[in-house]
C-alpha cells in the first residue's frame, strides 16, 4: 500500500467525527445568526462583510454584535493554538487538542443550559454570550487542524466546494476525495436547516444544547479514531 493510500485510509477514521461537527457548527451558525441578532460565530467570513455594511451605515447590520463575534472568534484561535503548540501524540491528535475540544463542547452546553434558564438574552448578556460561543468555535477550528484533513475544517465550507468543482471530473480532475467534500457542505447545510427549525420551534436555547452534544458525540468519535489510527500505526 502506498503512503498516500495509507494516508486515505487512516484519514477515513477522522472523517465520520469532523462531519459531526460540521453538522455542529451549522446549527449553532443558525442559532447565532438567528437568535443572537444577525451574526455568526463559526463564519466569519460572514461576520467580515457584515462588520463592513455596518462601516458602510446601512443601519441593519449590527457592528458591534458581528465584531464581539470576530474578536471571539480570534482569541479561541489563538488560545486553543498557545494551548496544543508543539504537542504531539502517537496519532495525528494530541490529547491536547482533543481536551481543546471536549472542553468547548462543555462550554456550548453551558452556555445552552444558562440560556435555558434566563430565557431571553439582552444588552451585555447577548453580548456575552455571542462572544462565548465565537470562542468555541476559534478554538474548534484551531483545534483540528492537527487532523491534516483539509477538506473538512469543519467551520466554513467555501474552499471546500470550491476543490469540490475545481477537482470534479466536469472540470478534468481526478474527482479525487469528492464524498467527503460534498459531505461536509450538506452537512453544514443540513445543521444550518436543522438548527433553523430547532430555533423556529423551541429557541435557541434548545438548539444550541442540541449542538452542544453533537460537539460531545464527535470528540468521544475522534477519541476513537485517535485509538484505532495508534493501533494501525504501531
């Protein structure tokens, strides 16, 4: 077998675990964008645009909510990477980056359960809360960057659609490692619409505990994962 089969098949343990939380990231993008005043917290290249119609004066974007959520976003990056640098492991996870993120799916819970109970979030509480969850999802995307799994970075989708077409056999490519690439944007696609309904019909308190534990569900995935890649490598 060579490297690179070697190296498809062992990124297929990972795989299923990165797809969870793409799913993840789409609920709780719908419930931020809905329920926390128009802003994401796992996007950002959304929060950029917007944070530039709010420099633009349109009056319907609110600046400060989409720059709470970028600065969020940029500290849970930047801790969770001050946090698992020069960390290794026997698989391609370190523990550190996996306690990185059980550690965020503890707090998306958190975060769920306290809105749960205050039930309507306002003022510096919305703000809080926003720039929470941001950091969740900085520290997410930081996180498993050590899986070297590029087409599933589990936060945004754009450069993943884009090989998508660019590597399709449409395009004169190989087609190469297109399931797992169309998988991860109907899997932020179906989180976003998931999330969207959870929201319409129970808030976002509910669909944000509901993310919360799919965050859960994939790290004890990846935990696995880091278990069978070890013993396949040794």
């Amino acid at each position: 077998m060579t490297d690179a089969a070697a190296t498809t098949r062992l990124d297929r343990l990972f795989i299923p675990a990165l797809q969870v939380l793409t799913f993840a990231t789409g609920i709780v993008d719908a419930v931020s964008y809905l329920a926390l005043d128009k802003v994401f917290t796992g996007n950002m290249t959304g929060n950029v645009l917007f944070i530039g119609f709010g420099l633009a004066g349109t009056g319907t974007t609110p600046l400060l909510n989409n720059a709470v959520a970028l600065v969020g976003f940029v500290v849970g990056a930047l801790s969770c990477a001050r946090a698992v640098r020069g960390r290794t492991h026997v698989s391609r996870l370190p523990s550190a980056n996996l306690a990185v993120l059980g550690a965020s799916a503890g707090l998306a819970l958190v975060l769920g359960v306290f809105w749960l109970i205050i039930h309507h979030l306002d003022g510096w509480v919305l703000l809080s809360v926003t720039a929470a969850l941001a950091v969740v999802m900085g520290a997410q995307a930081a996180a498993v960057r050590a899986a070297g799994i590029t087409d599933v970075t589990t936060i945004v989708v754009t450069s993943t659609l884009a090989n998508l077409a660019i590597d399709s056999r449409l395009a004169g490519g190989t087609g190469d490692r297109w399931r797992r690439r169309l998988l991860a944007v109907v899997a932020m696609g179906a989180g976003g619409a998931v999330g969207a309904v959870i929201v319409r019909f129970g808030g976002g308190a509910p669909a944000l505990l509901a993310a919360g534990v799919l965050m859960a569900l994939a790290v004890l995935l990846l935990h696995l994962a880091r278990t069978r890649e070890a013993r396949a490598t040794a």
